[in-house]
C-alpha cells in the first residue's frame, strides 16, 4: 500500500480498496480522541493552513477542530475577498499556494473551480486536501461517510446505496469512485433538464463521470424518483435539488428559491412506509426541503454521528498526511 505520508487528497478515484479500509482503522483510532473531547498532542509541532474559496461550514471548521484534537495549529482564510486573490489582482493558485506553503504543513483548500486543488499540488511542497472543488469531487465527506456506513451497519460490501439530488455535486462524483471499491450496488436518482422548472439544469450524473464508473466496473442504475429505489436500499444519501451554483465563489439567494419535489425528498412517511426497517439516512448538510426535520428523529437518520464522524476522519487524515499515524 502506498504510504499517505506527506501525499495529496485531491480525489477518490484510484484510492485503493486497502487504503480505505487502512484509513477507517486510523479513524476508529482517533475516535476515541474526539468522543472524550480530548486534546492531544499528536500534531503538537505542526500547522494546518486553510484555504477556503468558497463558504464552508462543516468541511473548514472539522478540520480546523481535528487540528486542535490532535494540538496542532491553524491558520488561513475563510473568505478569498480579504485576499490578493479575491481582490484586484486576482492572484493566481501557484502564487497563492507558493506563499501559504510557508505558512503550515498542510493545506486544506476548497475552490470553485474544478481542479483547483490539483493545480494547487503542482506547485505545494506540501500535502493539499481537497475540500471539494466546484462541481469536481469532495473526498474527505465522502470518506467520512463510508466510515460512518462502517460504524453503523459494521460492513461495506453487500450493502444497497440510494443517492438522491444534483449529480452534478461532487460528493456524488467522490461516491461512485469510492463504490467502485466494494460491493455495493447504487441507484442514483435526479432530475433531467426541466424536470424542476422550465428551464432548470441537467442535475443527472454527468456522461463522463458515468464512463469513469462502467470503466471500474461500478454496477449502477439511475431512476427518475425515490419510490422506484427506496425499498432495496440499505443506504440512503440526499443531497438538495435545490441548490447554488457550485462554480461560483458565493451565491446568494434571491428570492423564492423553490421547494423539493416529491421525487427526491425523503419524508417521514416514505420511510416509515417503504424503507427498510434499518436502512440507513446520511446527509452531510446543508439541506433546504429535501429532508424534513420531522426526520430528524427516527431510527433512519444518521446525520449528526456523520457530523461528528466529519471531525474524526479529518483527524485521521492530518495524522496521516502528516506523517504523525502509519
Ligand atoms: N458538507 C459540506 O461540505 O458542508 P460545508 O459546505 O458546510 O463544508
């Protein structure tokens, strides 16, 4: 296995089956750590610098908070308007990144663009994660969520996966390389071009994510609404329909934003009424209507322990990257 010593998380695909299942023993490691609300002093000598493009809340704030777990320090940015880059000069990624290479020994970047973080590890003498890059991928999330899919159903393969919402988000695209891994059927369910409004986007899997997962040999299938899916699944994972625009570096909302159809929300009443009894409900936030919170409290839900997993897997990741865990 290839060490993650001083390596870039830029992306799932080709992340080995044995390095995932190495990552989830680190993680039930650091677990521990994180549950009793312990600093330790394992990054002690090392600094976390955060580059965030584009508003965060869970993915900037769990690595700034694994960082202080493990006693190392953070600094950064959490808005590229208060920097060169988001001003004037629209200072590039290789200047940024030959700058805040001197600034810590790590550096957690989300971008709008697709591919930012890549262009970023050209330049860095110093591991880059990908905090997800405009509609490109988001491998740490993902991660965390097959280590919370670990903790909760105590397996990977054999398990049936429901992805819900915008294909076009880069969690699902970390997803299906991530299923390539194990065996683990999964239908995604999305609108087509219209399907929304007159006029709204393609939100199904994009033809060249789909050509990556046929070539990895991922059995999937797409359907039009949750009902035609739900019954198998042992997993289910939503992301909104209703959404920003991912290649901006902030969208505002304007106005009336539109609730979530019926054929991509997860109701209370769907569940109790076609869902398996110990399916399992992941969302990593934030959500608009897709999942009422009346949902919250039942026996499918496991967004908070995703939640806190989010903590315990950029944890493990640091340890990693840094050298600190083999
Ligand atoms: N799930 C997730 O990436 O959340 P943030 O956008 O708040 O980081």
């Amino acid at each position: 296995m290839r060490s993650f010593m001083g390596r870039d998380i830029l992306s799932l695909k080709d992340f080995e089956r044995n390095e995932f299942f190495h990552v989830f023993d680190v993680a039930a490691k650091m677990e521990p750590i994180a549950r009793a609300r312990r600093n330790v002093d394992m990054l002690a000598e090392k600094t976390l610098v955060t580059a965030f493009y584009q508003p965060s809340t869970r993915t900037r704030l769990a690595h700034e908070a694994g960082m202080h777990r493990l006693g190392g320090h953070v600094t950064g940015f959490s808005d590229a308007k208060m920097t060169r880059a988001g001003d004037f000069y629209q200072e590039s990624i290789k200047d940024t990144v030959k700058m805040l290479e001197f600034y810590g020994d790590v550096i957690v970047m989300r971008h709008f663009q697709i591919g930012a973080p890549h262009e970023a590890a050209k330049w860095a003498s110093i591991p880059i994660i990908n905090g997800g890059d405009g509609w490109g991928e988001h491998p740490t999330q993902i991660l965390t969520d097959l280590y919370t899919v670990l903790r909760e159903k105590g397996r990977l393969d054999g398990l049936k996966w429901l992805a819900v919402g915008d294909m076009r988000m880069r969690t699902m695209h970390s997803l299906g390389y991530a299923l390539t891994q194990f065996d683990c059927p999964i239908t995604f369910v999305s609108p087509s071009a219209d399907a929304l409004f007159p006029g709204s986007p393609n939100m199904r899997m994009p033809e060249n994510y789909k050509a990556d997962f046929k070539q990895y040999a991922l059995n999937f299938t797409e359907a039009d609404h949750v009902e035609q899916a739900i019954a198998d699944a042992d997993v289910i994972l939503v992301e909104p329909v209703v959404q920003p625009d991912y290649t901006k570096s902030r969208d505002e909302r304007t106005g009336d934003v539109g609730m979530t159809p019926a054929n991509y929300k997860i109701t209370r009443e769907l569940l109790t009424s076609k869902a398996k009894s110990d399916a399992i409900l992941l969302h990593s936030l934030p959500r608009m209507d897709e999942i009422p919170t009346d949902v919250d409290i039942t026996k499918w839900s496991r967004y908070w322990q995703e939640a806190f997993n989010g903590v315990v897997m950029r944890m493990t990741l640091l340890a990693l990257v840094l050298g600190a865990m083999e």
